[in-house]
C-alpha cells in the first residue's frame, strides 16, 4: 500500500522517521515520501526528510506549549505552505496518505485534524491519521488535548488508527526510552501492514493487496492493530496451531487499543515464507477473528516474507465501542470537569491586595 507520510508535531516527526528507516531497512518501498510539520523548529532539526515550520509570525519557532486550540489555528493560517511542501509528492502512485501524530500535544492535536480536512478536500485517496493517545499517567492537560481532538479528527479523516502508548510500555523504562520502544513496535506493525501486497521474496497463495485494507478501513472512525509471531516449523501442516495461537494473541494482548475487540469489520494478514503458511491455519484463524469481533466483514492473506517466524497482524476497524475507547474518553471528560472546577475556585489575583496589611504599606 503506497502511501505519503506527513508526521505533524514532536511524537508525530519521531514516529514518521521510525516507520520510514523500518520501510527501507525491511526494503519493502511502500512509503513513497515523507514530511514533517511542526510549530518547534528544535523538534524539526533532526528529522532526516523535508521539514515545514509553520506559526512564525505567533509563537517564533518555540511551539505552541500544548495549546491545541492554538496549534489549530496555526495549521489553518498555514496550511497553503503545507500543501506545496507536498506539492509533487502526493503522486498518482500513491495509495494513501497517512498523518501521524501525538494527540495529546498542542500542534499534533490541533493541527491534524485541520490538514486532514484540507487533503481530503484535494485528493480523492484516503487521508487515514495514526494517532497516539496518551498513557494514564501523562497528565491532565494531555488527555483534555487528546479527548478534544480525537472526534474531531475521526470525522475530518477517512480513519483514525489509535495508538495507545499503554499498551507498549514496559516498567522501569525512562520516559524517552519508553517511546522509543513504542516507535519501533509500531514502525513494525504498520510498516507490515502498508508492505502487505508488496512481497520480497516468493509468491503466496492469497496475498493481501492495498484494496483489502482500504476496504477495511471504510467504516471509517476507530481502528486498531494487533501483532504477535511465534517460531516457524518447516512443514506448513505443523504451523496450524502456531498460526491460531498467534491470531488469538495479537487480538487479545497484542493490540495497538487496549480491549478493542468488537469491530465493524477486520482484515487478518499471515506473514511468513510461503510454503511454511498452512492454508487451513489462515482460513481458521479469519473464522476465530469472526466470531472473537462478532463482524462478518473479515478480509485473509497472507505475506511472503523471508523469516523464519509465523507473523500475524489483525486490523480491527470500527471498534469505536471498545472499553479502552471509552475508559479513555471518561478520563478526558474528567480532566476537563477538574479543570473548570478549579478555575471557578481559583482566587481573583486583584483579592490578594485586598487586606490591611498590604493597603498600611501602600
């Protein structure tokens, strides 16, 4: 699946320059360019590709500190300058664009949603956001941010793949080593699924192409990736129960969404050498994947891939009801009560002066 990435704000360059140097590293060629934007000229500096500073004239290259509704209104005053930095890169090759973005920051959470709207204005391929939302412990500002942008950005753009940082972060990490282990695990599993199609080495049987997981994803809202692999034996007949135990571990414990298990509809791709994938492993683990998300929309292949491991990746798109969804947006809702509750508290500044003491002196 032949696709443009445009990494808006600091997680979102981090993320897009992991899933490019995984694309070429793994020679697969599906991502076609690259792009970053941002309203932090520090943060843009090191990514190796095409770099756009938008919001000069209102923050002077320091970011926006996490004001979104600022971050939105920048993009919007800027957008012309976005668009013709993708001038020329948004070819008739590409299948899709991809904008990849922290939703618990200021510029990622209020500008994607802005340039989502005006790509899909544009052009006629799906504009899909990969979106990270916070872990529990980020902040109170950040899940406001992320709550906010999150429905805006499902109804601007064709589908919104959520990554949620809970969900790979291991104990004891530091924070910056934290996400770079989220960036390679999710490089991986998206850099899979934009090369299904686009095999290496050998012809499968049933290869997914692009069409699979656009017609996935046309439910549009929320969706959700889910990987786990195991050893490969070198008779296909042996890896039938590697093949399901993994399909069932990538749904279960292995997804990009915690507990986003229901889905409108799935697409589940079998990666490995093709004559080790067994044919009944992959049509039983398409019918697991039916009745695990109670769809009757689930798309199987498989992806020749030169390894000596049984790879699974799972789309689950429409999981909009899942109990991380909601969960996450309870906390959102909460974080935005607690921050008018204090604001109508807060004392006047002016009422501090207003006291014997101070009025003797002055």
């Amino acid at each position: 699946m032949k696709t443009v990435l445009i990494g808006v704000g600091q997680a979102g360059g981090k993320l897009t320059q992991a899933l490019l140097e995984f694309d070429k590293q793994m020679g697969f060629g599906a991502v076609l360019s690259a792009v970053g934007v941002n309203t932090a000229e520090a943060d843009l500096q090191p990514l190796p590709f095409e770099t756009v500073l938008i919001g000069q004239d209102r923050v002077n290259g320091h970011g926006v500190g996490g004001d979104n509704e600022l971050g939105a209104e920048v993009m919007q005053a800027d957008k012309t300058e976005v668009l013709s930095a993708l001038d020329g890169r948004i070819t008739a090759e590409a299948e899709s664009i991809f904008l990849v973005s922290g939703l618990g920051g200021g510029s990622g959470s209020g500008g994607t949603p802005v340039l989502a709207k005006e790509l899909r204005r544009i052009h006629d391929i799906p504009v899909y956001v990969l979106g990270i939302v916070p872990g529990q412990n980020e902040g109170a500002m950040y899940q406001v941010n992320a709550g906010r942008s999150l429905k805006t950005i499902a109804r601007e753009s064709d589908a919104v793949l959520l990554v949620d940082n809970d969900a790979f972060r291991s104990s004891g990490e530091s924070m910056s080593a934290g996400y770079e282990a989220i960036n390679q695990a999710i490089a991986q599993r998206v850099g899979l699924l934009l090369a299904s199609g686009e095999a290496v080495e050998g012809v499968g049987e049933s290869v997914v192409d692009s069409s699979e997981i656009i017609n996935t994803l046309r439910t549009g809202g929320i969706a959700a990736l889910g990987y786990a692999s195991a050893e490969a034996s070198d008779v296909a007949e042996d890896n039938i129960n590697a093949v399901m135990s993994t399909t069932r571990r990538a749904v279960l414990t292995g997804t990009s969404l915690q507990d986003a298990s229901d889905a409108d509809s799935a697409l589940v791709v079998v990666a490995g050498k093709p004559e080790v994938i067994p044919r009944k492993g992959v049509e039983r683990a398409r019918r697991w994947v039916e009745n695990e998300t109670g769809s009757l929309e689930v798309r199987g292949g498989d992806f020749p891939l030169d390894s000596g491991r049984i790879a699974v990746l799972v789309l689950l798109a429409g999981v909009q009801r899942s109990d991380r969804v909601e969960a996450f947006m309870e906390r959102a809702r909460m974080a935005i009560e607690e921050a008018e509750a204090e604001k109508a508290t807060r004392e006047d500044p002016k009422d501090m002066w207003q006291n014997d003491d101070l009025d003797s002196l002055l």
